[in-house]
C-alpha cells in the first residue's frame, strides 16, 4: 500500500511540473506545392502534391501554399496565380484532430481589362 501511495505522489507531481510549464506557440509551418490531389479515406481529402522550393513556386505561373499548424495537420491551402491569390481551403479540426469544416473561398484579383478576353481564357495561357 505504502509503494501505491509514493507512485500515486510521483505520478502527481510529475503531472503538476508538466501542467505548470509554459507551452511555447508554434508557429504554424507553411510550404509549397505544385499541384494536389484528392486522398480516399483520408481528412482532409484534398492532399498536396510535389512538393517544391520556394523560389521554384515563385517562379511559377501556379503553384499551392500549404500551411500547417503546430501538430501538422493542413489547415490552410492557397492556389496562386501569377503571384496572386486565387482560391483558398480552410480546414478546421476539433480537440481529437478530427476535421469539422472545410470552407473553399475565392478571391477575385483578376480584373478584366480592354480586349484581355474572359476570366476563363486565361487559364491556358
């Protein structure tokens, strides 16, 4: 009984110094992709693909920016073109690490300027 009781109090005061330290914040890491795909059994479903250097993304006409939060799960995907935002996905998760929304959003840099054609002829530029 007297061993149960000493291991109940080492178990204590262990949790006690880990309750007490200060957890530093991580800064969410973000990388880049050139293209992404769709992952069957898997949260999020979309997944990105090939991942490259920084400087390869800028030099790219389209390439993904995929952030990721302190415990690595995506929690943001942005596609760029030609340096601009065009849409992006947010992923986000409950305490377990299940996802519980996934929203697309799309921004609207592209202006239509005299004689450029439509918003879809630029895709294949």
């Amino acid at each position: 009984m007297a061993i149960v009781r000493i291991l109940l109090s080492i178990i204590c005061c262990g949790l006690a110094i880990s309750c007490s330290r200060k957890q530093t914040p991580v800064v969410p890491a973000i990388r880049y992709f050139s293209t992404w795909g769709l992952a069957v059994m898997h949260e999020p479903s979309i997944v990105p693909q090939d991942e490259i250097s920084r400087t390869e993304a800028l030099s790219r006409k389209v390439y993904y920016i995929a952030q990721y939060d302190a415990r690595g799960r995506l929690i943001t995907l942005t596609k760029m073109y030609r340096g601009k935002p065009e849409y992006k996905h947010s992923f986000k998760y409950d305490d377990r690490g299940n996802m519980v929304d996934h929203t697309c959003s799309q921004y609207d840099n592209w202006k239509q300027e005299e004689g450029s054609g439509t918003r879809d002829d630029r895709i294949d530029e």
